[in-house]
C-alpha cells in the first residue's frame, strides 16, 4: 500500500485508539474513584460513641481464635481480646498442631486469667477439611453463647471493638458483621504490597455492596473479625458446612444471604488492626491463595483484575510515552495536536490514579506517598493474579503449614456436612 495511503488510514485509526483510551483509562478511573468514596460510605458503621445496648440480660459472647505457630506473637492478641470491656463474655483459644511455644503460651495466660479456656488440637483435620475449619467446628460446635465471634490469631483490637460490633448488630438487627481492619506494615514489601491488595480484593468482590439490601450478587465477609449470631451460625450448618473452604468467611456470608439473612461489613481501622504477612514472598502466596478461594477457584476475578491492570491502569504510562514522543517528533499539524491530546489525557489520568490509590492506602492506615510507586506495586500485583491462576488450575495450596490439594466442591448444600473428627486433647480451664 502507498505511503500517503497508510498516512490516511493512521489518522482514523489513532483517533479510534485515543477515543477508547479516553473510555478506559480516565473516564474509568474518574468512576471507579466515585465508586470507591461511596462504597467506604456505605461500611461506616462502627462510630464512637456506641448507641447504649438497651437488651436485658446482656446477650452472651464466646470469642474463638485459633493459632498454628504463633508463638510469642500470639500474646498481643488475647491480650487485646481480655482486655475487651464487653461484660458478658467467655473466650476459647485453640492450638491448632502448633510446633512451637504457641499452646504453652496459650496456657501461661490461661493460668493468669480464668476467663480464658484453651483447646489443643493434636491431629491433622480428616480430607475434606482445611486446619482452620476443623478447629473452629470443633470448638464451636457445642460452645455457649448468644454470639459468636471469631478472631484471626494475627489480629489486635481495641478495647471497645466487641462493645460497638454488639451495638451495631442488636440495634441494626444483623445477622454477621465483620470488619476490615487498619493493615500493619513494618516493611517496605508489607506497606506497598498489602494495601494494594486489599483494595484490589474490595474491588473485585465489590465488598460495599454488602451493605446493600437491594445487591443480588455474592455478599463478602472477613474472618480476621467475624461477629455472627448463634442462630444465624447453626442455620447454616456452622464450619462443617464451608469445611473444604479457605475463604470460609465468604461462604458463610453467602449462605446466609440465600437464607434471607442480614450479613454486614465495617471499615475497622479504629477497632482492630493487623500484620497480614512478614515477607514478600509470604505476601504473594498468601494473597493469591485469597484470590484463589474467594470465588471456589474461579479464575475469573484474577483474570478481571490482570485486564484491568493493562487496559486501565499500565496503559497511562504507555500513552504518557507515546505522546511525548510524538511531541518530540511531530511529522505534521495533526500528529502534535494528537500529541498533545494523548499527553495531557495521560497525565490526567495517571493524577485520577495515583490520588485515589493513595487515598485506598491512607484508608489502610498506610503512607499515601505509596502510590506514586504504582508501576511497581501494580507489577506484584500482577504476579499475585498470575498466581492465583496457577492455582485454580493446580488445585495444590499449602496454607498454614499444610499441604491441600482437592476440588472444591461447588454447591455447598449439595449433601449433609460431614462431622468433625474426634480429636485427642480438651480445654483446659
């Protein structure tokens, strides 16, 4: 084809390619940050002060965190959790096979403090069960309590997080809250890495839309503080019933949702605050085990996400380039005004990005200044997706030490929940 031929059809062609970069890179991001303020709205609902409980009697609440070589780390979590100021409450900590101090860590503050009780756990779970399940099943399944409340080993509250979640529930009459806490960091991997994640994870879940009565799509759930009635507990079958799960929270949001019931999320930055992962290899295992289990091993998220990285996201530094080379080397009147269309488009959206990125990292309790290493931190991230992939198709995890490798299965009413071994070791008062 001629040369002045291929120049007549560049023109129409560059102007499809910037109408379409236009639609997904600022416009996208001008939405998609809307979006975001509206939804961290709509999960505002742990306020100080409390509204008063006005129920008599106090309902009761157990509160169960199971640990696997925790060690020493553990103490700061039941610590927070005595020192909760909730007046009716009993407290279950289990040891989950763990190798190291955690179960005599466990038991020295047991020893200190009656109100604590501690389960050890000596046997690896039946097939079928994921450790985490089997431990919570086991101690829940005959424990007291009006509410149950579930805490991640990981996880420091402030005093008043189990006052304010039960005012939130009886006066809103929900059936689960959980909440989003403040993400720790101590180093540079942790500060970039974890937020990103957490947003992205918020994003694809559409995790707001919880709080939504009129959402008909999947609710979500985080187990890291998983508040929920004992009733609402044993209509769904309890852990039994979401045992081969590694997003366990999830799922039990989603069968009570298909009961009718009320499952709610808080932003929790005030109320709990917690150290995800300590290296950046555990981050990217760790995270793309999440997005692997979230939706039963569902690639399709991970797939959202890595298209919506390149189309709207790394694009605005590959239009950022072109422009300025296309400013640099004009070849004629149209190629600079599109120049400079794509250059001025491209810092626009790159500023749409990076302000919202770094306002989901302050929501995180992390440096804004963070998103300006975006090209860096959206590059893990990628490896994360990547990951999860992999995993969907391998079907082989290994969490918390051990080794899993089994399908899912895909509807979790399709038979009776198998019961939970019986294993050797109590609680000991």
């Amino acid at each position: 084809m001629e040369p002045h031929r291929l120049s007549q059809l560049a023109v129409p062609l560059e102007r499809l390619l910037l109408i379409l970069y236009i639609l997904l890179g600022p416009c996208v991001w001008a939405a998609f940050g809307w979006a975001v303020i509206l939804g961290r709205r709509k999960m505002l609902l742990m306020v100080r002060p409390p509204h008063p409980i006005t129920v008599s009697p106090l309902p009761t609440v157990t509160i169960f965190i199971p640990a696997k070589d925790e060690g020493e780390r553990i103490r700061a979590c039941l610590r927070s959790v005595l020192e909760q100021d909730y007046p009716n409450l009993r407290i279950v900590a289990i040891d989950d096979r763990s190798s190291d101090r955690t179960g005599a860590v466990m038991d020295e503050m047991a020893v200190a403090d009656p109100r604590l009780e501690v389960l050890h756990i000596t046997q690896p779970p039946e097939p079928g069960w994921t450790g985490k399940n089997n431990a919570l099943f086991t101690a829940a399944k005959d424990a007291p309590g009006d509410w149950l409340l579930f805490v991640d080993s990981d996880v420091v509250l402030e005093k008043d997080a189990l006052s304010v979640g039960m005012s939130v529930v009886l006066r809103k009459q929900f059936d689960l809250l959980s909440l989003l806490p403040r993400l720790e960091s101590h180093g540079v991997w942790e500060s970039l890495l974890v937020p990103l994640a957490g947003s992205a994870a918020s994003a694809l879940y559409l995790v707001a839309l919880t709080n939504s009565g009129s959402y008909k799509g999947l609710p979500f759930a985080n187990g890291q503080f998983l508040l929920i009635s004992r009733g609402a507990y044993d209509a769904i079958g309890g852990h039994a019933t979401v045992r081969d799960r590694f997003c366990e929270d999830v799922e039990m949001a989603c069968l009570l949702k298909a009961r009718g019931m009320r499952p709610r999320v808080s932003w929790g930055i005030d109320f709990a605050a917690v150290r995800m992962y300590d290296s950046l290899g555990n981050i990217v295992r760790g995270w793309s085990r999440i997005f692997y289990a979230a939706r039963v091993g569902s690639p399709r998220l991970p797939l959202v996400g890595i298209a919506f990285l390149l189309l709207c996201c790394f694009s605005g530094y590959a239009a950022l380039a072109w422009g300025l080379v296309r400013l640099i080397e004009p070849d004629g009147p149209a190629a600079f005004y599109y120049a400079f269309y794509w250059t001025v488009t491209s810092i626009i959206h790159l500023g749409l990005l990076t302000w919202f990125v770094g306002l989901m990292y302050a929501w995180c309790g992390n440096p804004r200044r963070n998103a300006l290493l975006f090209p860096l931190g959206g590059s893990l991230l990628m490896v994360i997706f990547l990951r999860a992939i992999k995993l969907c198709i391998t079907k082989k995890v290994e969490w918390r030490g051990t080794a899993y490798s089994h399908t899912m299965a895909q509807d979790l009413a399709a038979g009776p929940p198998t019961p939970a071994p019986s294993l050797p070791g109590g609680i000991r008062q």
